[in-house]
C-alpha cells in the first residue's frame, strides 16, 4: 500500500498534480475463478454469467490505483460501493466519486457520510441502449483492461480474498513503475 502511493505521489508530481486526488472513478470486474478456490470464496455474477469473483477499483484521472477490493461475484456492487468509499474516505481530498448504474442509492448515501458525492453517470440521451463510452468513466476501464496483460490476473488463481488484492496492487505498482520509467509493459501474449 505504502509503495502504491509514494509511487502515485510520484506520477502525480510528475504532471503537476496535487498529492491526492479530488475526482475519481468506482467500478467493478468479474473474473472466473481457478478450481483449487475455495467456494466459501466465490459466487456467480447474476449479471455476466461469470462464476468466480469480482474485483473493484478505485482510480483517479490519471489511471493511478487507490484502492482495491475483492469479494466473491455475487456481492452486488453496493457492497463494493461501500468497502471502497471506506477505503478512500481517510484520504480527505475525494470530493466526486463517478460510478455506473450498477452502484444504487445506498452507495450515494455512504457517500454523504464520509463527504464525497458519488455520482450515477448515464448514457447519454439519444445514443441508444449500447455500449457508450463516457468520458470520465472510461478511465476506470482503460485500467482494468490494462490488467488483464498479466496473466496471474486474467483468472482468479488466489485461496483468499486478500491475496488477490496483493497480487493487483503488486501489478498496479509495475505499471507505476513503468510509467515513471519511460518503460513498456511487456504483453505475455505477444
């Protein structure tokens, strides 16, 4: 965690950015699961199909990780919604936090509680009932795709919870640290 964020501090100072963001963006992933994974640990996405677990992120403008959560997939996104405001709260710089339509009212009223308006984004009116990328929101999705590079994290292989938090922070501080390096992340499938 420690490392997470002097690496994030770095990026941020990099660009002239304060420390700590104001704005960031909540949202979640469903991923199947290993079969050495306990069941006591995993569920069914009702909405994808996808048995196995779910992560959720916090991230902020500039793609940088602030927090991580892992539940099993059937936890609906209000739980994530809750555990990550949690997580986030003690920085004290988080006005604004943008989620989908997944995250319900309950998110929003944690939200007041700690002192960030969490906002429900929506399609955009006329755009049809598709995929349509929005502007903020699609930050939260570069990030998850840019997970997926790491082949220990395109499945669940991890006995608990926590170990996958580990093993996606130990991911996110090699993008970090690639990016203040000038390097390129490798593809293991290339």
């Amino acid at each position: 965690m420690k490392i997470n964020d002097l690496l994030c501090w770095q990026v941020r100072d990099k660009v002239g950015r304060a420390e700590d963001p104001s704005l960031v963006v909540i949202d979640t992933q469903s991923v199947h699961a290993a079969v050495n994974v306990p069941a006591a640990t995993t569920g069914k996405d009702a909405a994808k199909k996808v048995p196995g677990r779910k992560r959720g992120l916090v991230v902020d403008v500039l793609r940088l990780v602030i927090a991580v959560t892992v539940l099993a997939a059937s936890a609906d996104d209000n739980a994530f919604g809750i555990a990550l405001l949690g997580q986030v709260a003690p920085i004290g710089t988080i006005e604004k936090a943008l989620v989908d339509q997944g995250f319900m009212k309950t998110v929003a009223e944690r939200g007041s509680t700690v002192g960030i308006d969490v906002e429900a984004e929506r399609n955009p009116s006329g755009k049809g009932s598709g995929f349509v990328p929005q502007a903020k929101r699609w930050i939260v999705e570069q990030t998850l795709g840019i997970l997926m590079l790491f082949r220990r994290l395109m499945r669940d292989c991890e006995s608990k919870p926590k170990s996958s938090e580990y093993r996606v922070r130990r991911a996110v501080i090699d993008v970090i640290a690639r990016r203040l390096t000038g390097q390129t992340t490798p593809s293991w499938r290339g």
